[in-house]
C-alpha cells in the first residue's frame, strides 16, 4: 500500500506540478515492464519449441502409456519392477475441495496411463469441512482407481487445527490448499513409514484436481532424481521440478476474463520455466515435485498461507541458506560463505489444466473475479520473503556473505515483485500520463514535436521512452507478442495430430474444445486470440487485475492473509478415451514388489 499511494501521489504530482518528475516515473517503469515481459515472451518462443521436441521425442512412449497401464501381460512392466535396492516411489498428493468427481476421474485416469504408475502412491487430500459428501467421493474414487496405483487413500484435513509461530503466538489455520497440503504431507510421511519406505527415495508430486499430466512426465523427474542421487554431492535433496501449466483444456468453453487470464499468466509461467535451461529463475507454480526429505526438513507449507507455491519455494529457499550456514558453523566452527543449493529444474512437457467455467456467463465472470482476488492475495509472499531476508540479516555473519548469495537473493526477491507488483506499478504512472497526453491534445509539453532529427536534445531519450510521443506505440510489441506466444503455446500442446490407429491418452485428448472455422481450428484459434487480446484485454484488465490487487494490497495491510476461500469452478466435461478399458484391469502391485 505504500509503494501504491506514493506511486500514485509522485504521479499526479507530476501531472500537476513538476512534469519532468512524471515523464522520469514513467520511463522507468516502461521501461521496465517491456523488459520483463518482452524476455518473458521471447523465453516462451523458445521453450514451446524445446516442449514440442520433447513431446515429439516421447511420442512413443505416450502412445503406447495406455496399453501398459491397463494390461497385466506388458513385458516392459515386468522389467520395471526389477528395480534397483531403493527406488524411486512417486507419492502423488491431490488436495481438492468439492470438486466434482468426473474431473477428478479424467485426472486419476490421466495417472494410471504415466510411465510406472503401477508403483505410484496416491493421495486424495479431502477437507473435512466438506462433510459426507467428500467421504462418498473419495470411495468412490478409491473402488475405481485403487487397483491401477501401489497404493491408494484419502486423507481428510481437520477443520479445527492451529497454526502455531516460532514466537508462540497461534493462529486458526486458512482454509485452502497451503494447510490441505501441511496436513496431507505429513499423513503421507506416516503412511510411507509404514510401509518400510525410507522418505530418501520418495519425491512428492503436489498437483490440483484438474491437472493432467504427460505420460512421461514422472519418468523424467525420476531419471533425474536417480542421476542427482547418484553423483553423491547432495543436490537431489535441494532440487524441484517444475513443468509449465497451460489453463486451456476448457479453453473455447471458457469465459473471456479466464482466457486473458490464461494468455498472459502462461506466458509468464511458460517463459520463467524455459528460461531455467539457460540460468534463469523462478518460482513453483501450482503443480511441482520436489523431495520428501526436502518437505521434512523445510516444512514449506503453513496453515495460515494462501499462495502455497510460491510460499513453498520461497521457504524451501531460506531454509537452504540457514543450513548451510549451520552446516559449516558445525563442521568448521566458522561460517565460510554460502551458496545456494536449491534450485528449481524444469520438465518441457506441459501440464494440461482448466479454466474458470462456470454454468453461465455471468456466474463464469463472477468466479473468475474471485480467482483472481485469490491469486492476487499471493502478494502477502513478497512480504514474507522481505521479512525471511531481514532476519538473514541479523542472523548470518558476514563471513557468510558471497557475490552468488548477494545476486540469488536479489533475483528470488524480484520475481514476486515482478509478478505481483509490477504491472500496479507500471500503469498508475502510465495512466496518468496517458490522461496528461490527452488533455495537452495528445501532445506532452517539453518533449520534442517530432520523432527524428532531435537525437541531440536529452530530453528526446527521456520523452521516447516514456511514450510521450504516442501512448500506443510502446504497447505494440508486448501486444504482438502475447498473441503469438499465446498461439503457439495452445497449438503445439492442444492441436497435436493425433493418429486414429493408435490408442488416445487423456492428455492427448485434451484439444481446448476449439471448433473449426473453414474447416481450419488453428484459424478459429487465431480469430479468439485477435478479438481477446486486441478488443476484450483493455476493458477487462481494469477489473480483472487492478481492482483485485488493490483490494488484496488492502487486505494484506489489515488482515494479513485472512481470507475466505472460494473455490473456482471447472467446467470440463469427461469422456471416454478411445483406449477404453475396465478399470479393473489395472494391475495391483503390493509395496513388497518395490
């Protein structure tokens, strides 16, 4: 709130007073948000054409998923349980919260067909609050899919739990999916103890209700997990995996809030997770793996957060600088320097997710407003972080401080900035002066009349760059570039060719429910882009992102993350695979072939 009102205030002290400080403002910021977005866009280019290989390269292997899943006499099966002395097990952890059986269904049905999942663990992560109905769900559930998994069960989170601080002081716990998951983990932990699996080679996918993962998605994370454990240094405790998420399973069905949403939310997801292959950072995002000795020892989830993802990667990070920290203190006496070992690893095959439909129009925008006053709430974390790094301050001693610990701090910090605060800070000077160039009759006073010849003149840079010439100009290559990133995104993962003679998997299926125009869907695909990007963007961005954030600004300021969740509808419909064989075909493997 801060960084707005004084935003705001240095703005329309500009406008109003001293020009010069409003054409400063704004520059930066331009300049700023180009930057960010335009890499962002350029990295999702190039990572759609690394995703399309990849999902080229596995082509087989997917085609062939649902056969193995549903068939007791696959060779390739028998050689998989001829595993090494400590396998890998993949302990899949789906919180939800009324969400509707069929979609969940599609998703555990999407499981089954993965590479190796006769040895998956899976866990439903029930809320209690439900009541009867999530208990009925859940069996049903479990008679189905049960025998097609190593292990199946349903957890039921307590609605009456605390969330207690290292001060002391003790919270009621958040409803949502942060506190499902502390509690799910830990019952999950339990249930693998019992079992006689030591949680070293246990690596826990968090996924939501309605994800859909690629055939070979558990497979990748498991070679590298086996690769890092191998080479002994100790990194595969301090490794996540992160796949990028696209919200358009329902995407034709969907209404025109989501999919602006979706557009520009995956181009940033999709471009951070590319960007990783070549130095990057990011942040988890929605659905990740990382490894249960990892969760037990950082305990990255708490009962009284809200944006569960980013708040498990931001304390996952923080807690690998304080051990390290005190594993040298231990080891040497002194603290020698500290480089960060966690880093987050990406996975180019994409999930396949939903967006917010609900069962008319005016409903599917209502529940699209309150998604996006929850996902705006998440700017609660780059508080969290700037608290985290204050009290790295006054703990590590300066030994402890190295040009690599300096610089990822720095990068970690400015992500959640960049994601939740960024485009706020961006329009409000930008506003402002859009306002300010319209009523100089779209002229700004002190800046040049014309765009050539005044090369010489200072002010001319400082002008150009904050769009005082033309206000619509610098919006031009952001604009293109979100229609084709959000183009080639949906098409190379949802308009794939499929071939009638092979057996479909789900996340094959999954084709954005696009239909076609002249026979063509990628030109339907391309006439919804140019009508929402160019036409609805302007008039729904407003609502959709300023009005939410400032409310959650607000929120965060008076209530911290006290918030009542709501959760958001999903309108896919299930249907049938054309591999379409009796659950009861799967084959059951006890933990004692593991």
């Amino acid at each position: 709130m801060v960084v707005l009102v004084s935003l705001l205030t240095i703005s329309l002290l500009g406008a109003f007073q001293y020009p010069m400080l409003l054409l400063v403002t704004t520059a930066i910021f331009n300049v700023w948000m180009w930057l960010w977005f335009v890499s962002y866009a350029l990295s999702t280019l190039r990572g759609v054409r690394v995703a399309r290989r990849a999902v080229e390269a596995e082509a087989t292997s997917a085609d062939s998923s649902c056969k193995r899943a549903f068939s007791s006499q696959d060779p390739v099966m028998d050689v998989e349980l001829e595993a090494p002395a400590l396998p890998i097990v993949h302990l899949v952890i789906l919180p939800n919260y009324k969400e509707d059986a069929s979609i969940m269904a599609t998703t555990l049905e999407s499981l089954a067909q993965t590479n190796g999942s006769h040895g998956f663990r899976v866990l439903l992560a029930m809320e209690e609050r439900e009541g009867p109905k999530a208990k009925e769900r859940a069996a049903g559930l479990e008679r189905r899919f049960a025998s097609c998994f190593s292990s199946m069960s349903t957890t039921f989170h307590p609605s009456d739990l605390v969330e207690v601080h290292n001060d002391g002081s003790e919270i009621s716990e958040i409803p949502g999916k942060s506190s499902n998951l502390k509690w799910a983990v830990r019952m999950g932990h339990e249930q693998c103890e019992d079992s006689g699996i030591s949680s070293s080679s246990v690596v826990v996918t968090v996924a939501d209700a309605d994800c859909i993962f690629h055939a070979s998605y558990f497979a990748k994370v498991g070679a590298e997990y086996d690769e890092l454990r191998a080479a002994a240094n100790g990194q595969h405790q301090w490794t996540i995996w992160q796949a990028p998420q696209l919200p358009f399973r329902n995407y034709f069905q969907s209404a025109a809030p989501s999919r602006i949403w979706g557009y520009i939310a995956s181009s940033i997801e999709f471009g951070g997770v590319a960007g990783l292959q070549h130095g990057g950072n990011h942040m988890t995002f929605s659905s990740f793996s990382l490894p249960l000795d990892l969760i037990q020892k950082a305990k990255p989830w708490d009962g009284d957060v809200i944006a569960d993802d980013h708040h498990c990667f931001l304390k996952c990070f923080l807690y690998s600088i304080h051990s390290q920290a005190s594993q040298q203190m231990q080891l040497e006496g002194k603290c020698t320097g500290v480089y960060p070992t966690l880093q987050v690893r990406p996975i180019m095959l994409p999930v396949k997710t939903t967006s917010v439909e609900d069962k008319n129009c005016q409903k599917s925008w209502t529940s699209r407003f309150n998604q996006a006053q929850r996902h705006t709430q998440g700017v609660a974390e780059l508080s969290y972080i700037l608290l985290g790094l204050w009290d790295l301050l006054r703990s590590l001693p300066r030994s402890a401080y190295t040009c690599a610990l300096v610089c990822k701090v720095f990068r970690v910090v400015l992500v959640p900035f960049s994601i939740n605060m960024l485009s706020i800070c961006h329009a409000i000077p930008y506003a402002v002066m859009f306002l300010y160039w319209l009523y100089h009759r779209q002229e700004v006073p002190n800046c040049p009349h014309e765009l050539w010849g005044q090369l010489d003149r200072p002010e001319f840079y400082l002008c150009a760059l904050s769009g005082a010439f033309n206000m619509v100009v610098p919006c031009i290559l952001p604009v293109f570039l979100l229609i084709v990133t959000s183009y080639f995104m949906i098409s190379a993962s949802f308009l794939q060719d499929k071939e009638p003679s092979k057996p479909q998997t789900v996340w094959l299926q999954q084709d954005g429910e696009i239909p076609r125009t002249l026979g063509s869907r990628r030109l339907s695909l391309i006439i919804m882009l140019l009508i929402d990007v160019c036409v609805l963007l302007p008039v729904v961005m407003p609502f959709y992102g300023f009005v939410p954030n400032v409310r959650s600004y607000w929120n965060v300021m008076l209530r911290g993350n006290r918030f009542k969740f709501v959760s958001a509808a999903k309108g896919v419909e299930t249907r049938h695979l054309e591999c379409d064989a009796p659950v009861s075909r799967c084959v059951t493997k006890s933990n004692d072939h593991l």
